[in-house]
C-alpha cells in the first residue's frame, strides 16, 4: 500500500502541472487582460468589453501574453505609464518566464498579492471561507445523513407504493435547478411575495455579537438554512439513487441469500454483510460531491443570498482579470482535489481491507 500512496503522490505534480499549463496557455489568448481593463476604465470609465463593444478604433491585436501593444483607448496615455503598468504586472516578461516564476512561488505556497484588492491571496480567500464552509460542509452532511438510510429503505422495499412515491420526488428534486429552487425558497419564505421568515442576506444579523451563544447558534442557523436547502436539493437526489441502485445490486448477490438462509435478521444482514461493500461506490462519488459542491456551484446560491464567498471571488477575479486569485484558486483548490482522491482510496481500504490497490497496480 505504501508503494501506490507514493506513486499516487507522484502522479500529484504531473497532474498538477497539465492543469495549470492548460489554463494559463489558454489565458493567453483571452482578450481583455488587466491593463486593458485599467485604460478602459480611464479612458472609457467602463470595463474593456465595452470599449471594444462600442466599436473603438484602437482594438488590440495583442492578448494578455508578453509584448503587448495597441490598448483598447491607449492612445491617450503616455507610452512611459504604460510600460510603468507593464513592468508592475509582469508582462516585461515573456509568457513561459511568467510561467515558471508563477510555479515557483506556488511550489513554495507563495500565492502573491490581489492585484486589485491591495490583498495576500491566501488571506482574502480565508475571509471568503466561512461562507464557503457553511454551504458545503452542511450540505453535504445532511445529504449523506438523509439519502443513505432513504436510499436503503427504497432498496429494501423496491417496487412498493413508498419507493414510487419517494422515486418521483426525488425526480421532481433533481430536475429542478439549485439557483431556480433557491428563488422559490426566496418568494416563499424571504419576503418576497409570502412569509417573511428567514433573512435574505449575510450568516449573521448586525447584532451578532452581542447575543448570547445560544443566541449566536441559532441566528447562525437561522441565516444558514435556505441556503443550504439550495445547494442541498440536486446533491441530495443524486446520492439518495446512487445508495439504492448499490443496495440493489448487493441483496441480489449469493452471500446476501447465504445469510439469510441461515436465519439471520433482516438488520444483521443489512448492516453486517450488505453496507460495507454497497457503500464503496457511495464513498467514491464523495470527493466529487463535496469538491462541487464547496467549490463549484455556490456563486449563484451566494449570489441569491448576498453571501460572499469563493464562488464570488472567483467570478469577480476572473472578470477583472485578476491573475494572482485565479492562479492561485486553482492550484490551491487542484491540490486539494487530487490528495482527496488519495484519501478516498485510502477510506476504501479501510471499508473493506480486501481491496488491496497494490496488488492491481
């Protein structure tokens, strides 16, 4: 086992390195990079889209990659400033020295400073955690706390009046989109159209720290709900049929029927025999579920509910162009993904120890 953990490390760095290669590459031929945004604000007092939009006579033949000349509304602004701005973000420098200097600092988990923020990346993405936290560390506990034994009794009793029924609300969930069922929520019970019973806005109230720490509890709890029902619903459906269909395919497996020929409860066989091997494939589908869910579909739920977190961050960066957040998310959150999937292989050896990675590689 000790052999495939280092050869999984190993396969770490490569991996790694194909992301951030793929990503930057294909930067460079994004037009609009953070000078241009910088002159079109001066010089248009809109964002660079727009100046280009309007249909400006000095388009720019360059991209974000070194050497560039011809701003959008440059013409205006001494060539003196402009190789000032040049110099302060680096593209003096040929992309693939950029590149390497990038990789460098990120090796040593520098991750530089927001260029527009005046901000260490690493300390505004742990402002933007907490919200971040709270949405997929709560709905992804409550998923799996609510669809395994869901999933199980539809398993048990397959084909019976409660699996139809639970079946199409399951459907009707998954078919629902997350930012679409968060509006509902919004109209219902936030004071749109109906109840006003949860706040719109924020994890906290104004007054937060002057109550009690039940207080503090409860107003947390109060602020966190309909957001998390809104990253809750596709989660919770996608989990809820994966956990039947593995419970299906165990009971109708000859060890299941061994058992229960030889008189053991129905509990015994289920929980005994039957769990530990249905549950791996519940168990592989985790880093994805949890990586998503924390990482990738929060902006429009933070968006419904003003909440600002990495979702935010990350659409805000990328639309500034501000290359140190968008670099430094991905490598960070990248890292983050692959030594999950490493942990999750380990979780399966410790599941059911006749799962012997070693032996296969």
């Amino acid at each position: 086992m000790g052999a495939y953990i280092l050869r999984r490390l190993l396969l770490v760095i490569p991996t790694l390195l194909g992301i951030m290669i793929v990503n930057f590459a294909l930067i460079q031929f994004v037009p609009g990079g953070p000078i241009e945004q910088i002159i079109a604000q001066m010089e248009g007092g809109g964002d660079v889209f727009e100046t280009i939009a309007g249909g400006g006579n000095e388009v720019s033949e360059a991209t974000t990659g070194g050497g560039m000349s011809g701003y959008v509304g440059a013409r205006g602004l001494p060539p003196e400033f402009i190789e000032q701005l040049e110099r302060e973000f680096g593209f003096d420098k040929p992309p693939l020295e950029r590149f390497l200097m990038m990789m460098w600092d990120y090796m040593r988990f520098d991750f530089g400073e927001s260029w527009f923020r005046s901000i260490s990346v690493v300390d505004l993405v742990l402002e933007k955690m907490p919200v971040s936290i709270t949405l997929g560390l709560w709905s992804t506990l409550i998923a799996y706390l609510i669809s395994i034994p869901l999933g199980i009794r539809k398993a048990v009793r397959d084909g019976t009046p409660f699996d139809t029924w639970t079946s199409g609300a399951i459907i009707v969930g998954y078919a629902i989109p997350g930012f679409l069922f968060a509006i509902l929520l919004i109209v219902l019970f936030a004071g749109g159209s109906y109840w006003r019973i949860f706040p719109l806005r924020g994890l906290t109230s104004d007054n937060w720290e002057q109550l009690s720490l039940i207080g503090k509890v409860l107003d947390y709890l109060w602020h966190i709900t309909l957001p998390v029902l809104a990253s809750l619903i596709s989660s919770f459906a996608t989990l809820t049929l994966l956990t039947k269909n593995s419970f299906l395919d165990e009971i109708k497996k000859q060890y299941v029927m061994t058992a229960r020929a030889k008189g053991l409860a129905e509990r015994r066989v289920l929980y005994g025999h039957l769990f530990r091997n249905a549950m791996l494939i519940v168990i592989s589908g985790f880093p994805a579920l949890f990586i998503g869910v924390f990482f990738g579909g929060s902006l429009i739920i933070e968006t419904l509910f003003s909440l600002d977190g990495l979702g935010r961050l990350g659409y805000e960066a990328t639309l500034a162009r501000d290359y140190p957040v968008v670099f430094g998310t991905l490598f960070a959150f990248s890292l983050l993904g692959l030594v999950i999937g490493i942990l999750t292989d380990l979780t399966y050896v410790f599941i059911d120890p006749r799962i012997d990675f070693e032996s296969r590689g």
